[in-house]
C-alpha cells in the first residue's frame, strides 16, 4: 500500500508543478496587461493634463470673447489634430483656421446636436456630409445662464476615437471657463463704459442747473436737485435779464432716468429761451409758449412735463405765478400757515394748447414760497407709508422762521429720516425763496 502511494505521489508530483507554473504564468500576464493598461491611462491623463495646460497658457491673456473664441479654436484644432475647428457661442460663429463647412449646414446639424441632447459624432460613409467633410464632431458647452456654446471638431485622420473624444470634451469643458469669463469681462467692460458715460451725462445735467443763485436785495433763494439715479428728470432755472423781474421755474418730466434727463434738456432750453427773447415773458406766456415748441415731440416721445414759473416784481412786492399741472407748492404768507397752491393748467405736452393763467401772491418780508417735486411728499417710509402732503406743509411751519437753506436741508434731512434709508425712488428738487426786509431782515 505504501509503495502504491509513493508510485503516485511521484506521478503527480510533475503535475501539481505544472499547474503551479501555468498559474503563475497567467498572473504574471494578468498583472503585465494591467500595468501596460495603467501605464497607458497615465500617458493618457498626461497627455490631457498637458493639453489642458497648454490651453490655459494660450487663452490666459485673451480677454474679449471673439479674441478668445478665436484661440481655443486654434488650441483645440492642434490638440486634437484636426483640420479645423469652430465654437459658436449664441449667434456668435468663429470658425478656425477657414470655413471648411457652410454656416447652413452648420446650423442644421447644430439644431440636430440639441434635439439628441448630447454629443454628435459623425463619420463617413455612415453619415451624409458635405463635401470635402470627412467626420464631424459636435460638442456641447456648459454656460451658465440660456446662451448656449458648442465645439465643432472638423476632419480628424481616420475617425474619431474615444481618446479623441474624451480629449475633446475636456476642451469643451475648459473652453466654458474661458468663455464666461470672456463673457464676464464684456459685460464688465460694458457697464464701465456705460457707468463713464452717465458720469458725462450728469455732469452735463448739472451744468445746465444754474452755477449760481441769483443775487436780490429782497429775496433769500436756495434751490437743489437730488437725483434718484445719476441723472434725472426734474430741473430748475432762474432767468435774470436787465431791466426784466426774475423768473425762476421748476419742472418734473414724467419719469426717471437717462430718457427722462434728454427731455429735460430740451424742456431748459426751450423755457429758457422763451423767458429771454418773448417781449413781455409773464410765466403763462412762457408755459404756452414751450408747450407750442415741445408739443410735437412730447407727443411722439409720448411724455409730458409738470412745471411751475414765478416772476418776482419787487417794486409791487408781488410774485406773479402759473402753474402747468405742478405740485407740490407750498405757500406762506407771514405770521400764517402754509398752504398749497393749486396747479389749475395742465402739463406741458398734454394738449396743443396750455390752460395755465397768471396769479399773484403778495410777498413781503417773511413770506415763504417752496416749490418741490413729488419725490418729497411721494416719499415713503419701511412699510410703504407715504410721507403726504399733510406733514409737508407742518415741516414748512416748523421751519418757517429759518434761513431758506436751513429750511432746505431741514426737508432733506426729515425726508431721509422718513424713508428710515431706503434707496431714493425719485428725484427730489425744490427751490425755496423767502420774501426780506428792505433792510435784508426776514
């Protein structure tokens, strides 16, 4: 028995060796491939890390978006080794280094790519290209916001292989960086031009308000404008010619704004114009007047202007006034309590024709004439609350006995006070005249 055992230990003896060795053989195959595959996918993500630095370095230094579009067109068109490439960016196409493929054809296929909703791959003699076309590749780009971005591959040697297209989506990937922040710097580079040109604007605006107050013996005169935005459409003048009682007006154009501060202008110097050169300018003559110059083109600007203009006649101690739809108008004869003045015409621009008539106030020595735009009394407090005629007339009360620029700043700072500092919605103007003593005494 024994010597049976020993007989067939020795038979499977070379056996167990050989099954021994062909396992060994086979791990050692199994772990060759896997390292070859490791070693490969190394090239490979070095390959792509190359390609993703390479890109990074080309568009760096290229701010503006048809600049940049440009060069990842290059940088793609090399790294993969195509024989074109094209990025369109919304209605944007740049095409890299010609247009090897018609802009139609680019289009239909284009709208094919974000109906799959995916990558759109296209070779011959699968797919129907245009001639001289070979393979296309169409590769979406993530943007943020609706515009929409695609990489178009164009004529690769052979065809499109997965480490092409994996390449290529990392482009696409890289490419979407690039572009916003292209994207980013042109708006940027927009708001700055835009922000350069309303700083002109409202150094424009606030040359055409008056440098300086006039200078009457009998009269104390302050007048300001805060605009909601850094131009506005509420404007104030004061005419002063020799031998001809001063004429101040104020004015509100419906609106806010750049289009409302256009219109302002024109409104200045029509008004401005008839107060100089009309042979008796009282303020309803001057109201018709630029309403008939401005009616047309209010009318096809489709707005219209409230205004109010006061002529000062000293020797009578009187202030001659009309009103074209304005409000508010506070008035204050001495010792009694404000009150405001109805604006009985209508606004500039609304009729052919204005309704304002001439009134007169008497104006002695403490009499208080303050004449606003809507942004005081429209003002509202953190609920919504309205500021209201009412406590405008009881701050002119309050601070009637003051100096006309205190009683300015006394509304500015009661106005801001109300609207516990939320953001100005609308301009704020007023001009403020206090009747004095021939003595210069209030």
């Amino acid at each position: 028995m024994d010597t049976e055992q020993a007989r067939d230990k020795a038979i499977a003896t070379p056996h167990a060796q050989a099954n021994r060795e062909a396992s060994l053989r086979d791990q050692l195959c199994r772990q060759k491939y896997e390292i070859e595959e490791l070693a490969g996918q190394l090239v490979e993500t070095q390959d792509l890390l190359l390609a993703m630095y390479d890109l990074s370095q080309a568009t760096r230094s290229h701010l503006g978006l048809g600049e940049t579009l440009r060069h990842l067109a290059n940088e793609a068109t090399r790294l993969v080794c195509v024989k074109g490439a094209i990025l369109c960016v919304g209605p944007t196409i740049v095409h890299h280094p010609t247009a090897l493929i018609d802009d139609l054809s680019l289009l239909n296929h284009l709208e094919i790519m974000e109906e799959r909703g995916t990558d759109l791959i296209l070779n011959t003699p699968q797919a129907t290209l245009p001639t001289g076309i070979t393979n296309l590749c169409f590769l979406p780009i993530n943007l943020q916001g609706s515009l929409k971005a695609t990489l178009v591959l164009i004529n690769r040697e052979g065809n499109f292989t997965a480490p092409d297209l994996k390449l290529g989506r990392a482009i696409a990937e890289q490419a979407g960086a690039h572009i916003e922040h292209a994207l980013l710097y042109q708006e940027t580079l927009a708001q700055t031009r835009l922000q350069a040109e309303m700083d002109v604007a409202r150094r424009v605006q606030l040359h055409l308000l008056p440098q300086a107050r006039p200078n009457v013996p009998t009269l104390d005169i302050y007048a300001d404008s805060r605009p909601a935005l850094q131009v506005g459409g509420d404007f104030y003048d004061f005419v002063s010619e020799p031998d001809r009682p001063l004429l101040l007006l104020l004015g509100d154009v419906a609106g806010k704004g750049i289009s409302a501060a256009m219109i302002m202008g024109l409104v200045h110097t029509a008004t401005r114009s008839a107060a100089r050169f009309m042979p008796d300018p009282t303020p309803a003559k001057v109201l018709s007047r630029t309403n008939n110059d401005l009616y047309d083109d209010l009318t096809l600007l489709d707005s219209f202007i409230t205004a109010f203009i006061a002529q000062y006649v000293p020797e009578q101690e009187l202030m001659r006034y009309a009103n074209a739809g304005h409000a508010p108008v506070i008035y204050r004869p001495p010792n009694g309590r404000a009150q405001l003045l109805e604006g009985d015409g209508i606004p500039l621009g609304v009729l052919p024709m204005t309704l304002s008539e001439d009134y007169t106030l008497d104006f002695t020595a403490g009499t208080l004439l303050i004449v606003t735009t809507d942004g005081f009394n429209e003002a509202r407090d953190p609920n919504g609350v309205m500021f209201g005629y009412e406590r405008l007339l009881e701050l002119v009360d309050e601070f009637a006995d003051q100096p006309a620029q205190v009683i300015a700043y006394g509304l500015y700072n009661t106005i801001d006070g109300f609207t516990g500092g939320q953001i100005q919605e609308d301009d704020q103007t007023l001009i403020i005249i206090k009747g004095l003593g021939k003595d210069g005494a209030s």
